[in-house]
C-alpha cells in the first residue's frame, strides 16, 4: 500500500499531443502542398471503465483518432500510452499483443465483414490467432460470445449477407469481444441503423460494459446517441478537440460557441417545443488551410468575437472543474486581456451560454 | 380542406423479383393540400422513397405501379399521362430533391449549366438567360459568389454546397409541389439547420407544397404539419404533427418515438423495438407489424387491420383502435422528457 490513491487513479489510455498528418500528392510544377492536418495535438485520458464520447461532423478528425490510437493509421508524432505500455514504440508480435486489449467496431456493418468467410469463422479468427481457445473450446466460446450479443449460436455457419444491419453489427461487437479486450474504439457504430435497431445496439454496448468493465472511446456525430452511452465528452472541430466534460456539464452547459451551435441545430422530435436555433454560416474550412488563431474564429457567434481570436491559438484550458474549453472569450481565461489587446483585441471576454438556444421549453400539458 | 393539390389513392408499386413479388408500397392513401407540408416517416423499407418515385413515375422494371392506383395531381391522374406528358410536368410542377447530392447531380457539366438546364427545358429560355436565370436562383438559395460558383463542377463543392444546387434545380420552375426525400440525412447537422431554414424560408416565399420524407422524427416535427407513418409499404398511422406526437396510437409509432435518443434525456436506458423488419416479399399476414409488437393478440394473425379513424384528423391501422384494453403494459406512450 505505497501509493494507493495513484494506482486507483492510472488512467487506461492517455494520448498526448496526437497529430496526423496526411501528405498530398506534389504538383508537377508549383510549391509543395500543405498538409491536410486531419488530427492536430489531441489529448485525453480515458480511465478503466470509463467511455469518452468523441463528437463533431465529418471530417473534424474523430475517426482519425480512434485509428491512431490502435495504429491502424500510423500517428505523425505524439504519444499513445495503454495500460502503461507506449503503443507507439510496440513493433510486431509486442504491437498484436496489444491489441489483443484494444479492439474497434467499425461504422460500416456491410464492408467491415469479410463475405466468404462465416460468422462462426470471423468470431473465432482473433481466438486462434491470440491462442485462446481451439477446437471444441473455441466453438464453444464462439457461441457463447453470439449468445452474449443476442444472436443465436447456431447463426455460427451462415455468412454476413444473411444478417440485417443490426445483426451484422452484432457480429462486430462480438468478434471485438472474443479476444477479451479491456478498451474498445466504438466508430460510429449505431449510425447505419435505424432508429429501433439502434436502440438495440447501444442498449447492448451499456450491458456489455456493465458485465465486463469495458472503457469506450465512442466516436460518434449524433449528439443524442453519445448523451445517452458516454461518461465525459470531447468535442472535435478541425483537427482539434474544442471542448472536454462530463455529460451532465457539457449538455447543460456548453461553454464552447461551437458547441452550442452543435447542440442548437439538433432538431427536437416535440413539435411544442420552442427554442431559439443558432445557424452558423458557410461550411467547415479545409483542414488542408486551417483558420489561423482559433480555427472556430470565421463561423463564431460570441458577442465578443474579435482580432484576438484570429490571432491567438486558444489554449483547452479548465474553466470549471473538469470543464475543459478551447476559446479566449469565454471567462474565465488564462489568456490576459492585456495580451488579447496586444494582438487587437477590442471586446473584453464574457460569458456566454444562449439559453434559449439550448433548451427547449415545452407547452405541452403533463400527459394524463 | 380545400381540393388537394396531391391525392394518391390506393396506390401500389410492386417490384416482380426472381426472389417472388416485393410489395414495396402496398396500399397507400394520402394527400397533400396546396402550401401544406406533409412528413412520410419510417425505417428502411417501409416504402417511403418508392411512394416519391411513385409519384413521379420514375419506377424502372421489374417495379410497376399496378393497377387500381391513383396518383391526381392539380386534376389530372398522373399515371394515365403519356411520357411526354409526364415529362412536361417532372422537374415542372413537381420538382425532387434527392438524398444524396453527389449522386444526383451530373459529374461532368457545371452546376450552372445544371440549374439552367431546367429553364431551357421547360420554359424554352435561350442560352444567356437560362444562365442569368440560373446565377440568380443560386444566389436565392445562398450560395456565395454565385456567378464564379456557376462555373464549377459538382465535386468542387461541399455536400451542403451541392443540396443547395439541388434545391435550387428543383425551384427554378416554382413547382407546386416538391418532394424532397430525405434532403438532409447525408448532411452534418449544423449543414442540415441551414439547408431546413432554407427549404421553410422558400416554401413561404413561393407558396409550394411539400412532401417530406425522412427517418427522423426531429426534423418531422420541426418542419410538417401532417405526417404519415409508414411500416410494411403501407401507412399505419396519420394525424397532424401535434396530434401525433401528443398521443401516438399504433405501436409502431410509439416504439419508434420512445427508442429516438434524445437530447437533455441523460443516460436513461432507451427503449427498443424487438426483431427487425421483415422482407417486402414476405410481409406477415394480418398486421404486419404483429410479430415485434408487446400487444399483439390472435386477432393481429387473423386479421388485417384497416386504417381505424381515432378522430376526424387521426387515424391508425391498428386493433387496438376497436379493443382498447388489449394494450400491454410494455406498450406505454413514450415519456415526454423534455429538458426545463
């Protein structure tokens, strides 16, 4: 009992400062391209147990994450440590023991199973390959893993054209499950089903991390799906991550102004409800020629929106407890008003949090 | 009501497959009355894109509207129109965008010589002012620099970018009636609040009618007035949108309402819809949503459920409807969380 609290404390993955970028192909003629900075000093901790919801639209770098971490795309710099190990240092047969602890279910249910191979097969393939069960032992623990996901183990001998969305996504969970890892990359696992089978799905992923103590990072666009599964939430916009809190503070209150537009534009299933919507303006910038200073700077709707903002990287800094948020309006900020005005700076930062934007208030009477 | 712009009367579009006869929309009644906008709701399957390209005749073999169907739109009954008549009125009178942009618009022209494409169709616009026409109607619909972007090719633009020069296609001619299936599924949803603004914005603007077909109930809410629930190619459920939200009757529309996650609701456990849809060429005899339902009793396997009138706007093809009390405990009215 040296350092109790520590060991209680270790945090299952901590990534550092993850980048990726991806090269583009050089012009004949003309100067070499920038980069696409898909990924651009990401850091989190994700501790035992515990889900992460990793948020944002297409192309914000969330999926990127989720495969650099596993090294299924190979990390431009930073740090990945799992359970103590550096990921990144891990070559070969050190780096498929690894994995062995860190598996994926991808989005897509259609091209993320092989067609010729069984469901039985594609269950028990990481079985065999990690040593963990043969022959009999194998077949049986392939059927009880269909059984955990809700499939029936006699499904074992067809192929995955004869399984609905849902279904197939069953397959995935279960071939992540069978070589018992202790970490799961969720990338957007529900968002081809429909909606009554999603249900499903996520219902299954909170059972499964209940029985098993499995941590998540879940990836996900939809905001709703990740309030319901995610234990703290990391917002994602160009390469960076913009806002970082627990569910209950970043659903309730949004310090990031991209945030909130994110959550204001999610349309309420109440047709009663009233809510004022915040529309941004024009698309999300290449991130091939990120914004300078705050890359959220051009479709902003702080009131004190300014030069500064154009010109200042916005460090993700606490500004409640666990609260984290990357913008130098926002108090409070370590960012001094003096070195704001350095830089131009003509509106002092407030605090903004549009209400009515928000939350909805419903006329509807209590139903009897 | 006022005479409907668009009455579709019992229609039927079966696709005649090597694996038996898919009854893709099996039955479907609806109209929608001038400047009214009306929601098709409902999974994979259900029949609601078909129903769409039902209505424009854009239904290639093995499909066919069979007949005994009825599509009459202002008068007159679309499927008895010839090809050159059903012509003049497509991308006319009725106008539709698509879900997905890319796909939909012609990689190798520019999206000018798209949009102005339309003018010179159906209005026989020359050259120069089918352009001007068609610069100007980018602009209404928000593009920036339309003049430079008039010039560009689909892949140039982001896909919120391409639904705007879909929808700004579709409204070159004033349609009365636009059927936009799904316009904003493959969007992100800062994209979608736009384009939605946009298409209310329009509607106003030009007085059209619209049919919105979409798996969302968010966005259902937000922009219809009437919805249609769709399941198994026929309606099960139709009310006014306050109507239907209020007190949802079928099953179906129950489940699907309570399994939506919603914002503000926490990490309450959702509620789910047992099993999956079946095939189209297999629907289950009597109700077709008997096998996933907590309440179904003898009566759903023996008997197809007609559309029950609940009241004088709602109605639901359900049994329940004549035998109340059979309803399980399991199929409670979804909770109205609804976040203070």
């Amino acid at each position: 009992m040296t350092t109790p609290t520590r060991t209680a404390a270790a945090p299952l993955l901590e990534v550092r400062d993850l980048t990726k970028h991806f090269p583009r192909r050089r012009a004949l003629f003309g100067p070499p391209p920038t980069p696409v900075r898909a990924v651009d000093g990401v850091s989190f901790v994700i501790m035992p147990g515990e889900t992460l919801g990793l948020v944002g639209e297409s192309g914000c770098g969330k999926t990127t994450t989720g495969r650099a971490i596993l090294r299924l795309v190979e990390p431009t710099s930073g740090s990945v440590r799992f359970d103590g190990h550096d990921v990144l240092a891990l070559r070969g047969a050190d780096l498929r023991r690894l994995r062995r602890h860190m598996q994926i279910v991808f989005q897509d249910p259609f091209s993320s199973l092989n067609p010729r191979m069984t469901i039985g097969a594609i269950v028990r393939e990481g079985l065999t390959i990690h040593r963990l069960a043969e022959g009999d032992a194998a077949d049986r623990r392939v059927k009880q893993l269909l059984d955990e996901v809700g499939l029936r183990p006699e499904y074992a001998s067809r192929y995955p054209h004869e399984f609905s969305g849902g279904q197939r996504q069953r397959v995935g969970i279960a071939r992540a499950l069978s070589v018992e890892p202790s970490f799961i990359v969720c990338d957007e696992p529900v968002s081809a089903l429909d909606v009554s089978v999603q249900a499903q799905v996520i219902n299954l992923l909170a059972d499964l991390r209940r029985d098993r103590g499995l941590a998540y990072l879940f990836i996900a666009h939809d905001l709703a799906v990740v309030e319901h599964i995610a234990d703290r939430v990391a917002v994602m916009y160009l390469g960076h991550i913009v806002e970082l809190a627990t569910s209950r503070d970043l659903y309730r209150e949004p310090l990031m102004p991209y945030t909130q537009a994110l959550l204001s534009a999610v349309p309420v299933p109440d047709p009663t409800a009233s809510r004022e919507r915040i529309i941004l303006q024009g698309d999300v910038p290449s991130p091939a020629n990120p914004p300078h200073g705050c890359v959220f700077h051009p479709r902003c709707q702080h009131p004190a929106r300014d030069m500064a903002c154009t010109r200042l990287v916005p460090p993700l800094e606490e500004k409640a407890p666990g609260h984290f948020v990357a913008c130098i309006k926002q108090t409070p900020t370590t960012v001094s008003w003096a070195q704001q005005q350095d830089v131009g700076a003509t509106h002092p930062p407030e605090r903004y949090l549009p209400v009515a934007a928000l939350h909805t208030t419903s006329r509807r009477p209590t139903p009897p | 009501m006022a005479e409907p712009l668009l009455a579709i009367e019992n229609l039927r579009t079966y696709f005649h497959t090597t694996a038996g006869v898919a009854r893709a929309v099996d039955g479907l009644s609806l109209a929608v009355a001038p400047g009214e906008t009306v929601g098709i709701v409902g999974e994979s399957g259900c029949g609601k894109s078909v129903t769409a390209l039902s209505i424009l005749r854009l239904i290639a073999p093995p499909g066919r509207i069979e007949s005994g169907s009825h599509i009459r739109f202002e008068g007159r009954d679309l499927l008895a129109l010839d090809d050159r008549g059903m012509r003049a009125i497509r991308g006319n009178r009725i106008a539709m965008v698509f879900q997905e942009p890319m796909t939909a618009l012609n990689p190798v022209f520019t999206v000018g010589d798209q949009v102005a494409e339309v003018a010179r169709i159906h209005a026989g616009a020359s050259r120069a002012a089918a352009w001007t026409q068609a610069v100007a109607m980018l602009d209404r619909v928000g593009i920036p620099a339309p003049d430079e972007r008039a010039h560009e090719y689909p892949h140039q633009l982001s896909g919120g970018m391409r639904q705007r020069v879909m929808i700004a296609m579709a409204l070159m001619m004033k349609p009365a009636l636009l059927i936009a299936d799904e316009p904003t599924t493959a969007l992100d949803v800062t994209i979608q609040a736009q384009i939605l603004e946009l298409l209310a914005e329009l509607q106003t603007q030009y007085g059209m009618s619209v049919l919105l077909i979409t798996h969302d109930f968010g966005v259902v809410a937000e922009t219809a007035s009437r919805v249609v629930v769709m399941y198994g190619g026929e309606a099960v459920e139709q009310a006014p949108v306050s109507a239907l939200f209020a007190h949802p009757h079928h099953p179906y529309t129950r489940g699907l309402l309570a399994a939506m996650p919603r914002l503000g609701a926490g990490r309450d456990r959702l509620q789910t819809i047992p099993g999956t849809v079946p095939a189209p060429t297999d629907w289950p005899a009597g109700c077709r949503f008997r096998d996933r339902c907590a309440s179904a009793w003898d009566r759903c396997e023996r008997e197809h459920p007609p559309l029950y009138e609940l009241s004088a706007v709602q109605v639901s093809r359900c049994h329940l409807a004549a035998e109340p009390g059979r309803r399980a405990a399991g199929d409670a009215a979804p909770a109205h969380r609804v976040t203070a």
